[in-house]
C-alpha cells in the first residue's frame, strides 16, 4: 500500500515543475503561461527512499459558475478528495496572493492534511514571500526549488508522516513462467501476459469527442469536456477494466493542421500526443461523423499508422486514414 500526494496552488506556482521532479520524468507540460494543466493526472514518485503516488493539477482560480476555470477546479477539488495529503504550493519569488490567501483558508478547513511548500527560494528574491508564508496559517513552509531540485530532503521529511508504516505494503510476486531446469532453447513460448494493460490511444483533431468518449467508457467525469477546442493539454493516462481484460485508455490533445499551431503550449501537447501514439498498442482515430473527413484526420491516422511496433501489439491501427502500404516504419508521426 502507498499513499497519494497531490500537489495544488494557483496557476503557474510550479506544480507540474515539482510533479517531473518527483516523478522523475518530464511528464506533465510546463510553461510559464498560467493555465497550462487542466486535469489531474498522477505518477508514481520514488524519492529518498519513500514511495508514493503523485498528483499534479490544474491551477486553483475563485470561480464556482460553469466557466473553464470553474470546471477545472472542481476537477482538482476531484483529486484533493482522493489524496492522503496536499502540497499546497506558493511562489515565494511573486509572494503572498489574495487567491494564495483564499486557497489556504479553504485547504486548512478541508479534511485532507495540507503541507506548505514555497517554491522557487533558490535566490534571495524569495525570502520576503517566504516569511510572508507563515501568516498562511498551514505551519512552517518547506522551502524548494522544484526547477533545480532544492529542498527535497526536507519535503520527503516533511511527508515521512503519511507513508503506511512498513510491512503495510504487499510485493506483487510475478510469475514470468521461467523454468530454470529447462534448456534455454526448449522454454515454451511465454503466453499473452493477460495482466499487462492495452494502451489504447484516443486521438482526433481538436473537439470530435475524444474525452467524451474516455468519460463514457469510464462512466465518470474523469478529464473536462466542453464546446472549447483544444480543451485537453496533457495527455491523461487511466486505467479500465473491461471483460476482465486490463486497458490503460489514454486522451490526448486535439491535433490541428500544424500550419495553425503557433501557440507554444499546444505544440507543447500536440508533441504529447504524437508521444503517446508512438507508445500505444493500439490507436483510436476519433472523427466528428457530422462533419466531412477531413485531411487533417488522415494525417492524424497515418501517424498512428507510421509508428513502429511495440511486443504485444495486437493491430496495427485502428480508426482509418492511413493509406494502405504505409506499414509500420520509423515511428515518425506528422500534424
Ligand atoms: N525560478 C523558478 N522557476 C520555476 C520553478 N519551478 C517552476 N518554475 C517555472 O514556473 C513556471 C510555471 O511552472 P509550472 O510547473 O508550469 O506551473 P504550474 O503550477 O503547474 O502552472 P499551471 O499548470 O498553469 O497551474 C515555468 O516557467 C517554470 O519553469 C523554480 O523552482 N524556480
Ligand atoms: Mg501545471
């Protein structure tokens, strides 16, 4: 058993900075644009001997109507209930902000436990924000610099509390049907590993009903959906069952003729996308059946009609588009 950190603060604060940083990987799309993350997604995260669940989310704004950002609270406020504890995140370099203000007089009545964290203290410019952070009433603040890796040692500290005691956690013993006493060239061929899941790609141009279609599949408002286009940024990862078979169903970002891009966060999760279509097992082309095929859907298809193979494929492509005699080659995708 781990436990589940999520991380939560205004817009631009450093969020997604801090999930890469303990995920390990560049995961989640960062920019210095406010609003970049629109759903929570999460990661498992393995640092300095602790083992847990990470979470990042879209930016808290005050807005409870049915705008964007109203709905993208409430889908935070979806992965805080789900979490053992917040990271309540500040930028101690902008210091202290009404909505940090607002924010913190909500988490402290909520019922997860929160922890401060104040972000980018790796030069003096934030040693008034972070004395200003006390006055936030969540305790002392964990200094860090999520882009240059300051301050771990004492987050991991600060969230040794909330991690299952030892012995709560079961190792997953895996059969990988091995035979030792066999000769290496006479082991029988190893079966379908059933337990592993499909990645399935749900990919399309913007608004033909890509998370629609993950939402309906899952039956819960998993990622936000809405007549904007373009609504999906990062590409959101979520597992499903299905006939007893294991899926990982992935949504990814709408993908416009590349002419059209010029905004650095959508080319920044168009790549995404592509990124994702290269790791799938099998690519879902979405398309509006309203609307005429377009060229855009086609080069969306031979994308995922370019990829390489990967162990485990069943099908190469699924949805159509792709021209036929464009068989798996560089892995090379185009939109
Ligand atoms: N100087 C400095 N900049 C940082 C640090 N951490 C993040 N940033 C920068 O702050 C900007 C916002 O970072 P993000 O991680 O995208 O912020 P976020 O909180 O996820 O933002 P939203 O998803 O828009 O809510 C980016 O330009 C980052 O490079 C830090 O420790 N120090
Ligand atoms: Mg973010």
């Amino acid at each position: 058993m781990s436990f589940t950190v999520v991380l939560v603060g205004r817009p631009n604060v450093g969020k997604s900075t801090l999930f890469n940083r303990l995920a390990g990987k560049k995961l989640a799309l960062v920019d210095d644009t406010p609003g970049v993350t629109r759903d929570w997604r999460s990661a498992p995260a393995h640092v300095g001997g602790l083992s847990f669940t990470v979470v990042d989310t879209a930016g808290l704004e005050d807005v409870t109507d049915d705008s964007l950002e109203a709905r993208m609270r409430r889908q935070t406020e979806q992965a805080l209930a789900r979490a053992d504890v917040a990271l309540f995140i500040i930028d101690a370099r902008a210091g202290i902000t009404p909505l940090d203000r607002h924010f913190a007089n909500l988490l402290r009545r909520g019922k997860t436990p929160v922890l401060l964290v104040a972000n980018k203290t790796e030069g003096k410019a934030s040693q008034p924000g972070l004395f200003e952070s006390y006055e936030l009433g969540l305790g002392d603040p964990i200094p860090l610099s999520a882009e240059h890796g300051e301050g771990m040692a004492d987050l991991v500290e600060a969230l040794l509390p909330y991690a299952p005691a030892e012995g709560d956690g079961e190792v997953e013993e895996k059969d990988d049907g091995y035979d030792p006493s066999i000769p290496i060239g006479d082991q029988p061929e190893p079966e379908e590993d059933r337990s592993k899941p499909i990645q399935i790609a749900i990919v399309g141009r913007p608004n033909v009903g890509k998370s629609t279609l993950l939402n309906s599949l899952l039956g819960e408002e998993r990622v936000l959906t809405g007549p904007e286009a373009g609504m999906t940024r990062d590409a959101i990862a979520v597992d499903w069952e299905w006939r007893d078979r294991r899926f990982k169903l992935v949504d990814t970002a709408g993908m416009r003729r590349r002419a059209r891009v010029d905004e650095k966060v959508e080319k920044l999760a168009v790549a995404d996308s592509l990124r994702v279509i290269r790791m799938a097992n099998v690519v879902v082309l979405v398309v509006d059946a309203a609307a005429i095929l377009d060229q855009q859907d086609l080069t969306i298809g031979r994308a995922g009609d370019l990829r390489g193979p990967r162990p485990g494929d069943r099908r190469q492509q699924v949805g159509h588009g792709g021209r036929p005699g464009h068989g798996p080659a560089s892995g090379r995708g185009q939109a």
